[in-house]
C-alpha cells in the first residue's frame, strides 16, 4: 500500500504515535482456537461419544482454553513492558552517570547507520539535547526493543476475541443440531483455517491460496491426530 510523500503527508503520517499491532494476537488465538476446538471434537468424535458430550466440552474448551491464552499473552506482554521499565531506569541512571561513555554508545549507533564525521557528531548532539529520544534511541538499538511498547491488556482481548470467534465454529453444527454434524464441522472449520490463511497473506509477500492452504494444512494435522487418538484409545478402554 503506498502514502503521500509531500512535506504536509509525511508530517502528519510521522507525528502520529506509534502504537504496536495486534495482528499476531489475533492471528495466534484464531489459529489456536481452531486447532484446539476441532481438535476436541474429533477426538471426541473419534472416542464415539455423544453430540452433547462433543457441545459441553468443546464450549468449555472455548471459554477456558480461550481464557487461558489470554491470561497467558497478559502476562507475558506484561513482562516485556516491565522490562522496558527496567531497561530504560538503567539508561537514565547511566546517562546520568557516565554521559560521555553513554555519548559514544550513541555515536557508535548512529556509525553503524552510515554517519560519519561532522554529521555523526552533529546528529549525536542533537539527539543527546533531548534525554527522552536518547533513551528511546538506545532501547530500540541497544537493547533490540521494538519502538512502541506493547499494551497487554489489549493484546489479551485481541487473543480471546480472536480465539472464541474461530473456536466456536467447529461446534456450529452440534450447537444446530445437524444430521451430518461431523463433515460439516470438517468443511466450516477447513474454511476457517483457509480464510485465517488468506487473511495473513495481506501482510506477507507469500500468494493468498499459498497462505491459505498452509493454514489449512496446520489444522488438518492436528484435527487428524486428535481423531485418530480417540478412536484408539476408544478401541483399548472399549
């Protein structure tokens, strides 16, 4: 997708905050919903049991399992912004300590960029005469920090909207009571792992339908274990 490139485009488009994506929230939670449902369901399916047994725990699954990840992504964002925290109180204790061993730490960055000379020393001073865009600076190229920092709360509603939309399609025909409830929970949740697919490629350069069927066949693997599990186990216990 292209943008303007004149001065008044590139100003406002640049003097927006940068807020980080959520797309991999969501990708990763769709994905895992999916897999974790229709796996329950065909190995639930696989073990014989009844439709109500494959409704009951497949909406626990969905509501607990989707929790779960959740709660999991919270805390893990969580531990990423606490150690940003961390990282920049150490750079501001440093710069406060050793400002010219903290100056050459920037001069080497802005080296490793393609300055040089005058330009260097110019660009280092200028950026060290604002301490919050020196501090910025060396936690995105000191410390391999990505530029905006994560809010876990969002990513945890990305993750669990994500997960109980594509988690609860697999359950769709037992919920409607269809006569051929398995099949059409193979072919909605096919679709879903395709669309999934589909969707991810907008960011990539891979093609749509390599994209899809990649997803797609993630999701028939771990559906056909599942399945295959369950009948076995379901022919040892009887």
């Amino acid at each position: 997708m292209t943008h303007g490139h004149s001065p008044a485009e590139v100003s406002a488009r640049l003097s927006v905050p940068q807020r980080p994506g959520h797309l991999r929230d969501m990708i990763y939670g769709a994905i895992d919903g999916a897999v974790t449902t229709f796996a329950l369901v065909s190995g639930v399916q696989g073990a014989g049991f009844s439709p109500t047994i494959i409704v009951t725990l497949g909406l626990a699954n969905v509501l607990a399992d989707g929790f779960s990840m959740a709660a999991a992504n919270y805390s893990g964002t969580k531990a990423e912004v606490d150690d940003r925290r961390r990282l920049r109180r150490i750079e501001e204790e440093q710069i406060a300590d050793n400002p010219e061993g903290e100056l050459e730490e920037l001069r080497q960055i802005l080296a490793l960029k393609g300055l040089s000379g005058s330009v260097l020393e110019n660009a280092a001073n200028a950026i060290a005469e604002d301490r919050d865009k020196w501090v910025e600076m060396m936690l995105v190229d000191e410390y391999g920090l990505p530029p905006a920092s994560p809010r876990p709360l969002a990513a945890a509603i990305a993750t669990f909207v994500a997960f109980l939309a594509a988690g609860l399609v697999p359950l769709l025909p037992y919920l409607f009571e269809m006569t051929q409830a398995f099949p059409t929970s193979i072919a909605v949740t096919a679709l879903v792992f395709f669309l999934i697919g589909t969707s991810k490629s907008r960011w990539s350069l891979a093609p749509w339908w390599r994209s899809g069927l990649e997803t797609a066949s993630i999701g028939a693997i771990a559906a056909a274990i599942a399945y295959f599990t369950g009948a076995v186990v379901q022919s040892v216990v009887g």
